[in-house]
C-alpha cells in the first residue's frame, strides 16, 4: 500500500504548510521563474532601458537594490 505521501499532490501538501513556510515556498519558487525568465538577459541593460524611458527613477533602483539586500540570505542558495 502507498503512503498518504505519496498520494498527496503538490498542492494538498502546500495547502498543509503553515502559512509561513507556503510563503516562503511561494517566494522560492517565484524567484526560480524569475532566474529562468533573465537567463540571457543583461539585467544592467534593462534598467538603463526603464530609467531611460521615464518607466523607474534612480529612486526606485535604489529601493529595489535595498529590498534585494535583505533578501540575499534566503536567496544566496542559488548563486553558489
């Protein structure tokens, strides 16, 4: 006989997390998208892109390059 674990889709078992841990699951898998969305892509060309276009001010780089600061522990596992 099978285990209840086995037979538990990925999203019965995210809707068993605790809400902390289906966020942080939730986060980790958003930021894995964006990794394969940017393969390729010159990330530096892109902003001078946005700034250029009125779209994101040197402000709002700054507040982005801060948020991405405090999440660096939890991502660093992907740029080892």
């Amino acid at each position: 006989m099978s285990s209840s674990l086995f037979r538990n889709s990925s999203s019965e078992m995210a809707a068993n997390m605790n809400p902390q841990a289906q966020s942080q699951a939730d986060i980790m898998s958003r930021f894995q998208h964006f990794l394969q969305a940017m393969q390729g892509r010159d990330p530096a060309a892109m902003l001078r892109e946005l700034m250029s276009s009125g779209r994101y001010s040197r402000d709002n780089v700054a507040q982005a390059e801060r948020m991405a600061k405090q999440f660096m522990p939890l991502f660093s596992k992907f740029f080892k």
